[in-house]
C-alpha cells in the first residue's frame, strides 16, 4: 500500500541575529517530513505579527494587504504541489520552493550519477588509501552496460532521472537480466547490489527522499562448488604433460591450489614477497588483491618447491616474478587441455583451486576454520563457512573418529539377551 503524502505550510516572522523591531516574513513548506524555507520578501513590526494565527494584527489597509499577501502565497504553495503531482514529477518541499522562486531545478539521471561514481572508481585503482581493484572496476562497466540497455530497451530513451527510480524499476530491471540477458540468480544479485549502492549514494546527496531498495529483498542461493578431491588433485600433479606452456599453467594451478591464492595474486607475485616467518620457514607476505587484507601464510612442501623450480626460469629472472604466469585468458584456455588431458569433467579456474585448497588441502586435514578463513583472507568467517558445507570427504573423516571414540568410552544401549533370559522369556509368552 503505498504510504500518504504529508504536507504543511507553516507561516513566520524570523526577527534575525541582532533582535530587530522587524522581522523578515518566512513560509516553511514541509513534505513528508522534509522541510524547505522560503523568504516571501516582506516584513512586518513584531507588535503587528500575531505568532499563534499566522497573520498580521489590525484592521487596516497595510495589514489587510499584508494578509492578502500570504492567503495567495500559501495558495500558490498548494497548486504547485497539485501541479508537480499532476505532471508525474517527485514533489518535495525543495522542488515546491524551486518552483515558488522561480529556480529551475537540477535534475539528475540516473545513468549520469552512476557514471561520475564510476570515474571516481577508476582514480582509486591502486592508490594506497581507499583503492579498489581493477576486476572491482570492471564490473561497474559491465553493470552500468546492463543498466544501460535496459533503459533504452524499456524505456526508449537514453537516460532516466532520478525520480523513476522506483520499486517498479528495479523489478523490471531484475527481470530483463533474468529473461532477457539469461543471467544466473546470483549474477543478476551482484548487478542489483551495485545498483543499490548508487541508489544509497544518492540518497545520501539528498538527491533522492528515500531508497526504493528499502522494500526489495533478494537472497543469494547456495551454488555447488566444484573442488578437486585427493585422487584427482594427486592425478594434475603427477600427470605427464605434451607441452613446457601446461606444465606451467597445472604449476601455477596445483600451487593456487596449495596456498589458496587467487589468479591476481599470484600473478604479482615477486621474490620480494617470499621471506621468512616466526617459525623460522619459508612464508609469502601479501595483501589479497581483492580485499587488500593482509595475507600471510608459511609455504607447504609442494608450494615450496614449486618456487624453486621456477627461481631461474627466463621469464621469472627478466620480472623478477615468482612464476611465469601467462594472461588470464591463455591461462584458462590452457586449463581446459589440462582437465580434458587428466580426465576431468570439470572446468578448472583458478576459483576452484581456491576451493581445493580450502576444502581438500586445509579441511579435511583439520585446519581450524579460522585459519582457513585467513589463509583465504576473507573479511568474515561466514564467507569460509561455505567450504564447510561441501567437505563430505571431512564429515566421513570426523564420523568414523567419532564411532571409534564411542565404541570404547560409551556403554552398549541394548544388551544382548543370554540364553537363561531367552527361554524364560519365551516361557512366559507361551503360557
């Protein structure tokens, strides 16, 4: 049910800072809650302003006129609300006033506001304070591309403003990336959340009186994460490869899959971020490119000896990086002929060697969540707890440990019955 609008006109003398004998007549209109103030450019001497009625004292001419004066400014207030309602355009107490004085009015549109919020992204990329990444970007430009057409496909126009921003909007708007672009439920939830976040920021500017997201709910549904378990993972690593370029790629892979490092992080990579840790071993010192949360971690044996193995590789020496990781798109095409060689049926990418790690390296081996939670370098626990749900490889672990630790410290529930019990049991039945 859509909510009233609320609407008032207050009248008043404002006297000013040095407590004058006249006072500047004002009219506060108040919409909804939200006020503006409009100087009517008359005054009147306190003696003559009756505070409680609003009007000037007296019966003669000049207050006469003078009440005449405000009777018609208040009446012209409320046309120009009926009017702004008339024609469709978003009436607040700031748009009355524009239109009382006269001022037009700076409307906003939607994709302009979201393409200045995009510029501005794009100057934080890499700065030291408040930087995003350059993946972070990019899905701006993807998503204000979707918003985009939309708009022209729907609306048959280039832009729309502000005000059009409504629930209606953006349940059409979850249609088309549902229907028309055959987006998954989760990726069409990661465009609506960005679409959000410019609805906020303009709230936030004043430029709209409220969010048309505080009545839209969308839940992200569980997704089935594919992960290497321990046979396929000994299988990538053991397997012959027909060429140097895959041996490179399952390397910089099964190494993803040992350290729980995405492909942006391994990609920048350098021997300066290998060192040595509180226990004395071989540790990587990085901030997750994503999150930029500072991720340290101690090189287990098979990471470590893949550092070695490319220490003097050409490519590595001449950048002074860790591996000689290739682009993000041969890197995936290279992973198919990897999977499709192993026997795999499923995609690799660098998400599930991310998944492998947390799932078939770290928990199933007993790796407290926690730590796991801070290898991947997630901000919370509960992003980690989705790898928990998966590891049935880790419930049968824990299960059988668990039947082990019963059959010796818990007595039996049911006793067997001895043969005395038995035949008097049976003996009583029969009679």
């Amino acid at each position: 049910m859509k909510r009233k609008q609320t609407f008032s006109i207050l009248v008043w003398a404002y006297r000013g800072k040095n407590k004058e004998s006249q006072a500047t007549l004002y009219a506060r209109v108040t919409v909804n809650g939200k006020r503006a103030e409009i100087s009517l450019g008359r005054k009147v001497t306190l003696d003559q302003w009756d505070e409680s009625a609003c009007k000037v004292n007296g019966n003669t001419a000049e207050a006469e006129q003078l009440n005449e004066f405000l009777d018609i400014a208040k009446a012209e207030l409320h046309q120009i609300r009926l009017m702004l309602k008339a024609t469709g355009e978003e009436v607040t107490a700031v748009a009355i006033k524009n239109k009382y004085l006269g001022v037009e009015e700076e409307k906003k549109s939607l994709l302009e506001v979201f393409k200045a919020y995009n510029a501005t992204e794009k100057e934080l990329i890499d700065k030291e304070k408040g930087r995003i990444a350059i993946g972070t970007y990019k899905r701006l430009l993807v998503a204000y591309g979707k918003l985009e057409r939309f708009i022209k496909t729907t609306y048959k126009k280039p832009d729309v403003f502000l005000h059009e921003l409504n629930y209606k909007f953006i349940t059409d708007y979850e249609f088309f990336l549902k229907v028309t672009d055959n987006l998954e439920h989760n990726t069409c939830r990661g465009h609506l959340k960005i679409l959000k976040k410019i609805a906020t920021l303009c709230v936030n500017n004043a430029w709209l009186d409220r969010n048309p997201f505080a009545a839209f709910k969308y839940i992200a549904l569980d997704v089935d994460r594919q992960i290497l378990n321990t046979q396929q993972l000994e299988t990538l690593i053991n397997k012959p490869l027909p060429s140097k370029r895959l041996e490179e790629v399952r390397d910089v892979f099964v190494f993803s899959c040992f350290t729980g490092y995405a492909y942006s992080d391994v990609h920048k990579l350098t021997l300066d971020h290998v060192g040595t840790g509180i226990d004395g071993e071989r540790w990587i010192f990085l901030n997750r490119t994503k999150t930029h949360n500072r991720s340290n971690i101690p090189l287990l044996p098979i990471a470590l000896q893949l550092t070695e193995k490319y220490k003097d590789h050409p490519a590595c020496v001449v950048k002074g990086k860790l591996f000689p990781v290739s682009s993000n798109q041969k890197y995936n095409d290279y992973l198919k002929e990897i999977a499709a060689i192993c026997g795999f049926n499923i995609k690799l990418t660098t998400h599930i060697a991310r998944h492998t790690f947390a799932t078939t390296v770290a928990l199933v081996n007993g790796v407290p969540l926690e730590t796991v939670s801070a290898i991947l370098g997630h901000k919370s626990i509960r992003t980690t707890q989705i790898y928990a749900k998966i590891v049935q490889e880790k419930l049968s672990i824990d299960m059988q440990s668990l039947r082990g630790k019963l059959s010796t410290s818990m007595p039996k529930a049911v006793e067997a019955p001895t043969k005395t019990e038995e035949s008097t049991t049976n003996s009583t039945v029969a009679a």
